[in-house]
C-alpha cells in the first residue's frame, strides 16, 4: 500500500513557503548540517511534489538552514542503531529515490542556492537543479566513493554534462571536495555570491523566471529534459541496483566505521 503523502503544513525536517509566485524549500536540520533521515527524504519528496502543483509558485529555489546546504545522510541515525534492520526489512526501498525523482521531474524550474557545504546527497540535489547559484561559503563532494558506494543520477548524468566526462570522472572517483571558486571555474555553479547575498540573488534569479508565461516555461524546461542524453528513470534504476548490492559489502561497512570513528578507512575489495 502506497504511503500517504505528506502536506507541507505537517513538515519536520523542510520548511516550504510560496511569495511572488516562487517556492522555497528549505531543508531545516541545521543542528545536523541539515543531514538527510528517513523523513526529511520523505518531505523533500512532498515538497518538490506539492510545489510541481502549486498554482502560486512559477519558479522553485531549494536551499538550507545555514550553515549548511545538505551534508548529505545521517550516516549515525540511518546506518546504526534500528535504522540498518527497518532498511534490511525493507530491501526493495532506497529512500533518496523518490526524493531524486521528484526533484528531477518537478514540472517548474527550480534554481539550488547552495548556501554552505553540499556533499554526497546534498551534492546529488544541487545537481538536480536547473540553475546552481554558490554562496562563497559553498563546498561541493561527492563522497560516496568514501563509502564504498557510487552517487545517485545526479553524478551519473547531470553532472558530466555540466563540467564534461573526465572531471566528473575526477570528482566521482576521488570523492575530492572543491570550494565555490572552482565549481564556478568547471562550471558546476552559474554565479557565486558573497554568503549575505546568496538568497537576495537567488530571489532576484527566480523573480526574472517567474515573470514568464508557465506554460511556456514548463515547456522549455520538459524541452531540456528530453535533449539531454539517457533517461534518468533508467540510468537510475541501475544506479539503484548497485547501491544495493554495496550496501552488502565490507567496504561500505568499512567506509561507515571509519567515518562514525573518525579515522581513515582501509578497503580490501570485499
């Protein structure tokens, strides 16, 4: 049985509001460095579903709660504790999947102000922005690598295209981080801004977009979609498979221990 979808006025972990025909959604863990659990995938999710419908909202900005954009999973609530028996539970289920695909298929352009450190999934949801705009804080990794594990649609598709196959290569097989500077250089960001600017710009971005007819907009933007090379559903798909079977291995493990006992991981290809 399908789950019931959350409404925005039920939020935990995301805040949303729609002003000037543009939603905002704000991931709201900054305790955690607005690190993802079970239910901020799930509001992510709702979010980008709700404001896919929203008649008030032209143009999506997501963003966080500084000080951080997302730094990715709550590796200590998701892989310890109860979390690792509900997800053997449950092995059909890998929960940024729907998030990703709502992210990806939200009907209206959605515009990332990445105010802080974006890694591992945080990195995977800039990427499925139409536009990225960097605070000068702003630290982009994709880290999986790091744990035994590879990236989501987000590395495998969007982000060749955006900075071309072999520095991706780069990022994805190091899992280095790199700062706002140079993600402009490679041109994973269209603009840095000074951190007290980020959103006001961002605002100013999204206000250009949303005075444009939706229709049209929705168009231009389905137009893309179907120009860039492979299926995201697809590719995804595959992707999923190998997280799975990762998930299982004792790099992965390793890659988890190393990371909650804050040491360097040694990895054997088991």
């Amino acid at each position: 049985m399908a789950e019931a979808a959350i409404h925005p006025g039920d939020f935990t972990c995301v805040l949303y509001e729609t002003a000037d025909r543009i939603a905002r959604i704000t991931l709201n863990r900054p305790e955690r460095r607005n690190a993802l659990n079970r239910r901020a995938y799930a509001e992510i999710e709702a979010a980008f579903r709700h404001a896919g419908g929203d008649d008030d909202a032209r143009c999506v900005i997501v963003t966080g709660a500084d000080p951080a954009f997302c730094a990715g999973e709550d590796v200590k609530e998701m892989m310890t504790g109860e979390a690792p028996a509900a997800a053997r539970a449950r092995p059909d289920r890998y929960e940024a999947t729907p998030a990703a695909m709502a992210a990806l298929e939200c009907p209206k352009p959605v515009i990332a102000a990445v105010n802080g450190a974006a890694v591992g999934w945080g990195m995977e949801l800039a990427l499925y922005a139409d536009i990225r705009i960097a605070s000068d804080k702003a630290v982009f990794a994709e880290l999986f690598i790091k744990r035994g594990l590879i990236c989501d649609v987000g590395g495998l598709m969007r982000l060749p295209a955006l900075v071309g196959p072999a520095k991706a290569a780069e990022l994805l097989f190091t899992g280095d981080a790199i700062d706002a500077a140079e993600a402009l250089r490679i041109g994973l960001v269209s603009e840095v801004a000074p951190h007290p600017d980020l959103m006001a710009r961002a605002l100013a971005l999204a206000g250009r977009v949303a005075a444009n007819p939706p229709l049209a907009l929705a168009a231009m933007k389905e137009g893309l979609r179907r120009a860039a090379c492979g299926d995201p559903r697809e590719i995804g798909a595959w992707a999923i498979g190998q997280i799975r079977r990762l998930f299982d291995t004792e790099d992965h493990r390793e890659g988890v221990r190393s990371f909650l006992e804050k040491r360097p991981a040694v990895f054997t290809g088991r």
